[in-house]
C-alpha cells in the first residue's frame, strides 16, 4: 500500500473551493494527474454515482473507474476507483472553513500487487501531484 497526503490552508470560503473541486469541466484546471474524462464527469454527486477518468501518474497514462463513497457537499468527498494491473485507489478530499480561508487536505491510498513493487516511486510521484494540485486550486480561487 502506498499513502499520500497534502494539506494547505487556501485564502478562499470553502463553498468557493468546493464548487470548483466539483466543477468536473474545470477539473483539468487544477488537479495535476487529470487528463480527461472518456465520458464525461459524473452526472451527480453522490453516493454510489460511478464515473471514468484518464489520469497520469509517473508518467504512465491510465483509466481509472471512480464511485463515490462518501459526499457532504462543502466538506467532504471521498471516491474508490479500479485502475489497471489490480491497482485500487483512494481519493479523500476534505475542507475545513478557517475565518475566512479553508484548509484543504487531500490523501490518496493506492493498493494492489503492482503497487508493492513500485510503492517507493509511486508515493513521491503522487505527493508531488496533490501538492502541485493544491496549488493549482489556491491560484484559481485567488
């Protein structure tokens, strides 16, 4: 298994960072691993709702099948996927209103026998990317 988290207090109200983490047309904007959606986003956010992504991580292209775990609008959501080679994964993202800014924490976990043999790798490259995404984010909603 291989865990990675990035948090950063953002200058911007949480429904304002909300409405862009889940504005799936302006996705590309700001997450680093994004490269398309095959069918688009999804219809509607919640629990249960499934959805395609095409991703690049390590410099390897890759679709992952995303379905939503858990969605507190404003706050919280969270999504499993199923990528290639076995691989399964997890993406959390979580905000926390602070006076007038948000602290946004993202954590992905990735599991499956192809992770174990690149875990090391793999954990740089994604903390590298959610750490890039959240200053992205930061600089649209600035």
């Amino acid at each position: 298994m291989a865990e990675v988290t990035a948090q950063a207090r953002i200058e911007a109200p949480a429904g304002q960072i909300w409405d862009l983490l889940t504005d799936f047309d302006a996705y590309g904007q700001w997450n680093a691993t994004h490269t398309g959606f095959p069918k688009g986003g999804p219809a509607t956010l919640e629990v249960g709702a499934g959805y395609e992504e095409n991703m690049k991580l390590m410099g390897f292209p890759a679709e992952v099948t995303w379905t939503v775990r858990e969605v507190e609008p404003g706050r919280l959501l969270d999504i499993k996927g199923k990528g290639p080679m076995g691989v399964s994964l997890g993406m959390r993202y979580e905000l926390t209103p602070d006076g007038g800014a948000t602290t946004v924490r993202m954590d992905g976990a990735f599991t499956g026998a192809a992770v174990s043999l690149m875990a090391g790798k793999l954990k740089d490259s994604a903390s590298a990317a959610l750490n890039e995404s959240l200053h992205k984010l930061a600089e649209l909603v600035g």
